[in-house]
C-alpha cells in the first residue's frame, strides 16, 4: 500500500485560501523554491500536487496551466523540476 501525503495549502476543510488562484500558484512556487534550496536527505523530494474540480471551474484556471506547461519544461522560475507518475518517481525519491 502506498500512502500520499499532499501540502495542507489543498486542505479544503483546514485551509480556505485554496480557492484562490493566485495564491495558490504562488504557494506552490514557494514551497517548491523552498524545498530545491534547502533539501539535504539522499533521495529526490516528492511534491505532490492535488487538483480539484472546482480549480478546474476557476475563471483563472488557465494561470495554473501555465504553471504545468512551466514545470512540464522542467523549471518553476529557477527550481529544477521533475513531473512524472508517482509510480515511477518512487523508486528515485526520498521516503
């Protein structure tokens, strides 16, 4: 059994700012910025992102796709960045 942990930034129930885009993306950038300057553990972090429906719904959706297309390339503004299936990340990351 594997179990996921996600950042409490997409805690629903906790943490009411999720619903806002902007936000939200720029907390994103920050934790992963965050964790690329200050990871010392062997092993690859893993930063799991969870996507709702009602992010999908959102007017400002589109700046989240941005920020994939940005990550799909393999940088978020100047952090290294990695996407795949957890399945395949697994084996390189830090547990």
């Amino acid at each position: 059994m594997t179990v996921l942990c996600y950042p409490l930034i997409f805690e629903v129930s906790q943490f009411y700012l999720y619903r806002d885009m902007a936000l939200l993306i720029d907390d994103i950038k920050t934790e992963l910025r965050f964790v690329g300057k200050y990871w010392r553990l062997s092993g690859r972090p893993t930063v799991c992102l969870l996507i709702r429906e009602e992010h999908m719904r959102d007017p400002h959706f589109k700046e989240m796709l941005d920020l994939f297309a940005m990550l799909k390339k393999g940088f978020c503004d100047s952090t290294k960045v990695r996407i795949g299936r957890l399945q395949n990340l697994i084996s390189s990351s830090c547990i």
